[in-house]
C-alpha cells in the first residue's frame, strides 16, 4: 500500500492543503460561506482527491490528525477573512469515536479567534448509525460551544429523515446526485422539492450541493432552497483565491 505509506509521511512533508467551495444564499445571492475541502498534494501523484485519500486516512487511524489540521487550518484562516462569512468544515464518523473531539473543536476555536456561530461542522448519517446515544450527547456539546451542525449528503443513506427528529441540525446539505439528475429525472426533482419543503416546515435551511447551471438555481429558488454551492459559483479554490471570489461574488 505505497498511498498509506506516503499518508503517513505528508503531514510531516506539509503536503497537505485546505480548499474553499464558496455557498451562496438564494435571496439576496451574497456569499455566505465556504466549505473547506481537504487536499493532498502528492509529489508524484499530483493532487489526490480527498475520496480517494480520506478512506485510507480512517482505515490507518490518521483521521483523526488529519481533521484536526483541516479544522485547526480552516479557523484561523477564515478569522483572516474580511467578513463574517461561516466556515463549514466536514468530520469523519470515526472522530466521533475520539473522547477529545469536543475539546478538540474548543480549542480550534479559542486558538483561532474565530467567533463559534461562524464555525458550521458537517456530518454525514453514518455517524448516527451506532453508538447513537453517545454521539447524540457530543452534537449536543457542539452545539453547545455554539457552532452550528449540518447533515451533509442527505438524502443518501438508510433513515436520514429519522435522525432528524433526534437532533436539531442547523442545515440539511442536499446531495449533489439529486441535483444533478433534477433538470431530466422526475423523480430526483421531485426529491429536491420534498426535502426543501421539509426544510421549510421544520426551520431547517437547505444548502443545494453540485450546482451547476442557471436552471438549477433558478427552481431551487422557486421550491425556497436556502443557499447553493457549486460549480455555477465556484470550484473549491487555495485559501489565495477566497478574496478574488470574495470581489466576484460578493
Ligand atoms: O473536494 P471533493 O469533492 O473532492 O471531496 C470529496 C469528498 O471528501 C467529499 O465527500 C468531502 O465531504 C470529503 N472531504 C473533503 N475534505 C474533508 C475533510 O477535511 N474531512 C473529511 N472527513 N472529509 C472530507
Ligand atoms: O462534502 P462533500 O462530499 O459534499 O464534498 C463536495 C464535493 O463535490 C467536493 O469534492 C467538490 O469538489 C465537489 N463539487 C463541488 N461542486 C461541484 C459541482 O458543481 N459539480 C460537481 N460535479 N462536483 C462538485
Ligand atoms: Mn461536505
Ligand atoms: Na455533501
């Protein structure tokens, strides 16, 4: 396994880097965040995505190390930002088996600056799936500290609509499969529709992910969707460039 090999190596290397998707709000289409996206820039390989890496990274129990610098990385960079805009940053299921994490994310805080409510942590389902009591009572501390919490790629696994009546989540992040298929499958689009309007009736704001085209915006405006983010606005782009999309979009 010559990737784990090298994985071992590039946090001691500084191979890695840290990307910003920008996330745009439908009203008054401002920028509202971005989601910082892990990278690995390997010397032969060249970039390697973070699907490809971040399996490895949970199978070798470097997650953990590795989330930690993402979220460290991304505070003290958008405390840099001028703006107010929030910060989300995504968490492995398997940081939530480490007792430290929520002393982990304090920390990242305090060390920072970066106010709590501009910090949004990202999860996927999977993390509710065992041991629910337990990580049901670290969102809760989250929460506490003041950050907010999003249900990333929902729409996706086995009982999403289920977790949401055991936890307050801030935002729902609408996988990008289902909007994709929006414009020419009935059925993704009528998905979409259902989730934003469960979005609406539980005080629930809905990000749109994988938006590529006008014509996405436009009906996902029309159905009351939230935010977007997306190629339409941006590809995940080096912490140099968040103030030239920051001119662009403002
Ligand atoms: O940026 P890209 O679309 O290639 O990301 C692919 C996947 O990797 C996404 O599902 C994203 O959630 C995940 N990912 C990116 N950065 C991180 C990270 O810092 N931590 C974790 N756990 N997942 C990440
Ligand atoms: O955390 P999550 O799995 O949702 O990560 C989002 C992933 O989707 C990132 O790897 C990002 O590079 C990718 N992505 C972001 N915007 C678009 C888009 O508009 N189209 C496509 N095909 N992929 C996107
Ligand atoms: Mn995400
Ligand atoms: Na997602």
């Amino acid at each position: 396994r010559a990737l784990e090999l090298d994985l071992r190596r590039a946090f001691a290397l500084r191979q890695f880097e840290v990307f910003y998707q920008a996330q745009m709000s439908l009203q008054d289409r401002r920028i509202v965040g971005f989601e910082a996206l892990a990278r690995w820039r390997h010397p032969q390989r060249g970039m390697v995505s973070p699907a490809d890496f971040i399996p490895v990274a949970e199978e070798i129990g470097l997650i953990s190390q590795i989330g930690e610098w993402v979220l460290l990385t991304a505070c003290r960079e958008a405390a840099r930002w001028p703006g107010s805009h929030r910060i989300a940053v995504n968490l492995s299921p398997i940081q939530f088996s480490n007792p430290g994490l929520v002393e982990t994310v304090s920390a990242a805080l305090a060390t920072s600056g970066l106010a709590p409510e501009r910090l949004e942590l990202e999860i996927t389902e999977s993390v509710l799936l065992d041991n629910t009591a337990a990580t049901l009572a670290i969102l809760h501390r989250l929460r506490t500290l003041g950050v907010r919490i999003a249900m990333d790629d929902f729409g996706t696994g086995y009982s999403s609509l289920g977790y949401l009546r055991s936890f307050p989540f801030d935002k729902v992040k609408i996988d990008q499969s289902f909007i994709r298929d929006m414009p020419t499958d009935g059925d993704s689009a009528a998905i979409v529709k259902a989730i934003i309007g469960l979005g609406v009736s539980l005080g629930i704001s809905t990000t749109a992910e994988g938006v590529e085209t006008e014509e996405q915006l436009n009906r996902l405006r029309a159905e009351g969707c939230t935010d977007i983010q997306g190629y339409l606005l941006s590809k995940p782009v080096p912490a140099a460039e968040v103030a030239a999309v920051l001119n662009r979009i403002p």
